[in-house]
C-alpha cells in the first residue's frame, strides 16, 4: 500500500470513530428553530435561561399540584406564584422558546425538595456512636435551620438493623446503603451518588457536631454563595503551601473576616478530611475521590490531597474554615488502632503517597499553585497587623503579604 494511502484510510477511520462525539454540540436540537435559538446565546445566558424556563415549569405544576389538595397552604401558594412570577419576568419574551428548545437537560439542583447539605458517612464498627452522630448531625441542622440528610455508607451490613432503626427514628433524615467493607474512598463515592443535597460534608464516624453553635452551617453556605469557583471548604487541617511548610495548619486562619460575607476563612492549597464541604457539581465534574490509589477495605490516606490538587487543576478553589467545638466520641479511630496502623499509615499511605507524587510532584505545578494560593489571599482579605502574615514564616517559607 502507498504511504498517501495509509495515511488517507488512517484519516478516514479516524474520522468515522470521531463523527459520533463531533456532532453532539453543548445543545443537540433537531429542530432548525431550536437549534438557531440556542446558537445566539451565551453560554451563561444559555444556563440561565434554561434554569429559569425549568424553574416556572416546575413552579406550575407545583401550583396545580397544591390546589388539587387536599387541602391548599394559602402563604405557600403565594409564595409558589411569587416565585413564578419572578422568574417569568426573568425569562422574558423567550420563555415560551426556551421552555422548548432549552429542557433537553435538566437541572437537578432545581429539584423539589432537594436538601441543601448531603453528610457522607463513611461507617464501620462503631455501634457505640450511631445514635450520638445522628442525633447531633441532625441537631446542628436544625439549629441552623438547613434542610441536611445523612447518607451512610455501612461498611458492616451486620448492624443493619441499628442503621434502620435511626432511619425509622429519623423520618427521612438517615439515608442508609449497606455495602460489606469496600471502604474509604468508595463508601464516600457510593455515598455521593445516593445524596440529593447541593453540597457534601464529608464526615467521620468518631466526630460528634458542635453542641452548641451551628454558625459552621450558615457560613458555608454564605462561602459557597459568595464565591462561585469555591469548590472546597476544608475544616480539619491544611496547608498554605505543600512543599514549604514542615506540617499541616490547624486553627483560626490569620486573615481578618472576608469582607463579601463576614467569615473569618482562608484559600489554601489542600485540606486533610474530616470534615470536608464539596459542591456536589464539583465533585460530579472531578469524578469524586480517587479509587485507584487503594484495594477494598483499604482506608483513604491522600484521597483529601488528591481530590484538593484536582479541584485547583479544573480551575476550581479550595479553601479552609476552621470548625470550632467538633468533638469525638470518646473511642479510638478506626485507622489508629493496633490492627489497622500499618496497614493505613504505612504500606497504604507508602502506596497513595507515590501515586500522588507521579500525578502532582512536579515542583513547577506545586509552586504555581502556591503562588496561586497567595495571591487570592493577599487581594481578597486584609491584616488586623502585618505581624500576623502567615507567609514567609518558620511554618510556611514561602511568599510574603505584599499585593502587586
């Protein structure tokens, strides 16, 4: 066969196993109409168009739905038509369009009834503390006055029965799935994919919420709203910069409060779980935690590092605020004890530590990122004194307060 030949058959065939992927665009429409419709738009106006046309469907059906019965919430129906009326106002004269050509997708965080925090709880042998956590999860929720489930992956189905007795005494608050010891990152993944919840807590099974205050809830969500490439929230330990801090930081950040929303919180490189706050978005668009770093029944040392480096690499951010009065439940964690150290703490986190190493190790990348880190801080929180910068220290030897 010619060269030329080879080469046209290679291009040819290589075309054909692209045609699929190449004529599916961001709004796939066979009707002309739709399709130059949606071709003016941006794609912001797109996405908040078709959010609104969704919205004023749904707030229709949700009116005719309430004065159907049985009986019919007088405050709730005006608030339903307040709301419908608001978004066709938004919609304007392409509603009846978009309400067409722009529901090919739905939206999910537009759902019904959709909680706003999802607490992923990866669980195992720890029967002492099942109804201690959920009752204090379920507190802090309502003190703060957010609609929260617990999702728990139940790596032990032999307690099965303590786990639906909490879901009976919780009324829908307890979401449980019985698995048999797949552990740590993939009960957490398992556990994502059954929440309904806007952002996710990841939480530990030896943590026991705040008794007192749930300002925690209330400020990550005044984060979230506040800053749209937030991804997130770490609220255990972190670091400013990796490769030029000796060990993590824990504590208040150094940073006076953030003026968008009054929160005393930092950007950073990475945070270690537990807690850790994802949008559920992002943690759909990154393709949740690492599962390959580890075999079943392995815990999920790096997965926090891992996740946090990825996040910054689509182009998402990372921040810490620290979690005042988190408790434990007076037990020793599963991954300290005897039987389970070296397994964890050594030939896994050996194992997690060089993958993560070979994907992110590359000083280039790990400064950039510093760098990165450093530079929102400086433009976007201010310093009650100059002494309390916390770059260019014995704990982080890296970079200075100054803004360009």
């Amino acid at each position: 066969m010619r060269k030329s030949a080879w080469y046209d058959n290679i291009a040819v065939l290589t075309l054909t196993l692209l045609a699929p992927y190449v004529a599916a665009g961001p709004d796939p429409n066979p009707l002309a109409g739709c399709s130059s419709f949606a071709h003016k738009l941006l794609g912001k106006e797109r996405t908040d168009l078709r959010a609104e046309a969704q919205a004023v469907q749904a707030l229709l059906s949700q009116i005719q739905l309430a004065r159907l019965g049985p009986t019919s919430n007088t405050t709730a129906m005006i608030k339903l038509t307040n709301w419908l009326l608001s978004n066709q106002s938004k919609a304007g004269a392409n509603l009846d369009t978009a309400s067409l050509c722009l529901t090919n997708r739905l939206s999910p965080s537009a759902y019904h009834g959709r909680p706003t925090f999802s607490i992923l709880l990866e669980y195992f042998k720890r029967p002492w503390g099942i109804h201690r956590m959920a009752t204090s999860l379920r507190d802090a929720c309502a003190r703060a006055d957010s609609d929260c489930e617990l999702v728990v992956n139940v790596d032990n189905p032999h307690e099965a029965g303590a786990w639906a007795e909490v879901a009976e005494q919780y009324k829908g608050f307890v979401v449980p799935v019985f698995s048999a010891n797949v552990h740590e990152a993939r009960g957490y993944n398992r556990a994502a994919r059954l929440a309904r919840g806007k952002y996710l807590i990841i939480w530990q099974d030896d943590q026991l919420a705040p008794s007192q205050s749930s300002t925690w809830l209330t400020e990550l969500l005044a984060l979230f709203q506040a800053w749209p490439r937030l991804a997130i929230v770490g609220m255990n330990t972190y670091r400013l910069c990796k490769d030029r801090e000796p060990t993590n930081r824990f504590f208040t950040t150094p940073w006076n409060p953030d003026p968008r929303t009054g929160v005393k919180w930092s950007f950073v490189q990475l945070v270690d779980f537990a807690p850790l706050v994802i949008r559920a978005s992002a943690f759909s668009e990154l393709g949740g935690l690492e599962e390959g770093f580890t075999r079943p029944g392995d815990c999920g040392i790096w997965g926090d590092w891992e996740l946090c480096s990825r996040a910054w690499l689509a182009g998402w951010q990372v921040g810490y605020l620290y979690l005042e009065g988190r408790g434990g439940d007076g037990h020793e964690g599963g991954t300290h004890t005897s039987s389970n150290a070296e397994r964890c703490w050594g030939r896994q986190q050996l194992v997690a530590a060089s993958g993560f190493v070979k994907r992110f190790g590359r000083d280039p990348y790990q400064l950039e990122v510093c760098e990165k880190v450093r530079q929102l801080n400086v433009a976007s929180f201010d310093l009650a004194s100059p002494e309390d910068c916390p770059y260019g220290t014995e704990a982080t030897k890296f970079g200075n307060c100054t803004r360009y």
